[in-house]
C-alpha cells in the first residue's frame, strides 16, 4: 500500500483550491521522484495514495502497480485528481483511515506519503498486509520555520493566540520514528533532508495556498494585508536578488515496514 500526502495542514471545512495548487504548489509533486524512487512501485502492488491532492504523483505510481486508489480529505482536490487521469480516486480523511469501512484491513500492498501527520500511522497499519512498507516524505523539524514565525508574529499583533490555528506538525526524526515504532513499525530508514524550494509565485501566494488556516480568525482584507506583511518580512532571507522567492522547505524521508 502507498499512501501520499499532500501538505501537513486540515480545517473542519474544505479551503483546498486545485486552481491555486497549480498556480503556486506545483512543485510540490515535481519534486516527489526521491520518495517515488524509494518507494519503487512494483507491477503487482495494490497502493494507496493518501492525501494525493491533485494526483499527477498518483498517475506516475498508477503507471508502475497493479492498482493504486487517490485518497484526499478534499473533494476539490479529488476531483482535479480525476481530471488528471486518477483511475480511482476517493474522498477520504487521512486521521481516520482506521475507521473507514471503504479500506479493508490487511489490503495493500505498501503505502506511500509525501506528507503524513502522526494521525494517519495507525491507520496506515492497519491498512498494510504484514510485510507491507511505508514509504513517506513529510515535514521535518524546523520545515518552513520562517513563514511560520512571520504567520505567528502577525496574529499575536492582532491578539490572536496562533497555538489555536497553527495546523503543523514537524517532528525530528527520534521523535517520528518513536510514533512509528509504537504503531508496530520497523524502521529501516529515517533522515531530515533540508531542500531550499523555489515557488511558482511568492510567499503572500503560500500563505494563500498552504497557510490559509492560520488566516480563519480575520476577515477577508486583515487575512491579505497578513500575507503581504509577512512577504515583506521576508523579503531579505527569502527572496533572491533577481526576485524569485524560496521556501525553507525541511523533509523527513523515511521508510518502514509493517511485521
């Protein structure tokens, strides 16, 4: 089974745009080879996608298995999935895939994520048959540490308290791969992989596209003059001298297996 994610955020109501994944996050499945690599899908493989936002990483897997299944807990993005020529692709939330009657027990094959929350292990295993791999890429410790800190500076001056809107959860590998092993797993390789990325657009446009969480307590013009007034915070560490903007992206590569 292989489960993909596409970024560490979540909102009780569906915010996820495909027209703003493209325009300023398609670098997000473009830079998925490594893990695709290390997954190494097989023609006998039945995988699982999980959180495979607007599947284009899916079709590439769905080009080397048996089958894969494109899973996203938002219907916007699966639907783009779809579009993008996802066989099957379904509406599912990733934190509750232990309680999903759509995916049996003991099904695939391996599962693979290019963003996975803690949440999601246990129902990882028990999706994985015995022998199965859990190959990921997800958010590592200090990953996007300087939008982060702008987004959090910004709403404390605004007498937000941001621990209540702040999505993210960026482990160090000890402290991921101590949730794994307590989920069953062995692991056989983890490591922080610091990967400078360029975006299609700029910060104001990441904020719009993967930050939106953190802008729910403002109203519509407070949540734009946020996003600007951190890009111009971050203008001298993030943005090169010829005006492309970077983000200080942090990955936790790994991959396990489930006895």
């Amino acid at each position: 089974m292989v489960i993909t994610t596409a970024i560490e955020a979540s909102s009780s109501a569906d915010h996820w745009s495909s027209k703003k994944y493209v325009k300023n996050a398609s670098f997000v499945p473009a830079l998925g080879t490594p893990v695709l690599d290390l997954l190494n899908p097989q023609s006998h493989e039945r995988i699982l996608d999980l959180g495979a936002g607007d599947g284009v990483l899916t079709v590439r897997i769905q080009e080397r298995c048996q089958s894969v299944i494109a899973t996203d807990a938002s219907a916007a993005m699966i639907e783009a999935a779809k579009r993008n020529g996802c066989k099957d692709a379904r509406v599912v939330d990733g934190h509750d895939l232990v309680n999903d009657p759509g995916l049996a027990t003991g099904e695939f094959d391996a599962v693979f994520s290019n963003a996975d929350p803690s949440k999601v292990v246990e129902g990882v295993a028990k999706c994985l048959k015995p022998g199965g791999r859990f190959v990921a890429e997800c958010g590592g410790f200090l990953n996007c540490a300087t939008v982060r800190i702008g987004l959090h500076a910004a709403l404390r001056r605004r007498g937000v308290d941001p621990s209540t809107v702040d999505p993210w959860f960026f482990p160090a590998p000890a402290t991921y791969k101590a949730i794994l092993e307590k989920h069953g797993f062995v692991v056989k390789y983890i490591e922080l992989i610091p990967r400078h990325t360029q975006l299609n657009t700029d910060v104001a446009g990441w904020i719009d596209t993967f930050g939106f969480t953190f802008l729910e307590p403002l109203d519509e013009e407070d949540r734009k003059r946020v996003a600007q007034e951190v890009q111009d915070e971050l203008q001298v560490s993030c943005q090169r001298e010829d005006g492309v903007w970077f983000m200080d992206y942090v990955r936790l590569r790994f991959e396990c297996i489930k006895p």
